[in-house]
C-alpha cells in the first residue's frame, strides 16, 4: 500500500489506521500487510474516507505470496508469510 496525502493530521491519520489493521511500516508512505483481495478492497474504503481525492494519490495491491516471494529484497524481510501479501505503497 502506498499513498502521497498532502495534509499532515490527514497523512497522520492514514498511517495511524494502517498499524491498526496490522500494517508494517517499510518506508515513509508504504506499508505491507498479509490479505486477499477483500482485505486490499476494505483498506482502500476505509482510507478513502481519510483523504482528500482532489490532492492526494491512494494505491492498494493485493500481490499473490508466489510472486512476493521471489522478489528481490534487500534488508529483513518479516513480512508475507501467509497466501498474499498486501502492498499499500
């Protein structure tokens, strides 16, 4: 998952809820979490009631485990062990 929200307390609010649905933090705006597809589906409502659509930029992928698994990654990886990940970036 990722996103690039121009208002602070707006960003703030973004970050706050993606830890609170289990999200880990792997830079400034991206987060990745284990899901399916409903799971990709349900976070891009709920922070689509959090940012402002005219300015700010959301993007919500639900990546199979076979294809995150053979990415390249450099760093601990401590996240995706489950069927799908989930990218918010």
């Amino acid at each position: 998952m990722a996103y690039d929200v121009r208002d602070d307390s707006a960003r703030n609010a973004v970050a706050k809820r993606l830890t609170a649905l289990g999200f880990i933090r792997i830079q400034k705006s991206a987060y990745v979490r284990r899901g399916t597809r409903g799971v990709a589906r349900h976070v891009f409502r709920v922070l689509s009631r959090l940012i402002d659509t005219s300015t700010d930029k959301l993007l919500v992928l639900s990546i199979p485990e076979n294809v995150y698994a053979s990415a390249l990654i450099l760093g601990r990886r401590g996240v995706g062990d489950g069927e799908h990940v989930t990218v918010l970036a």
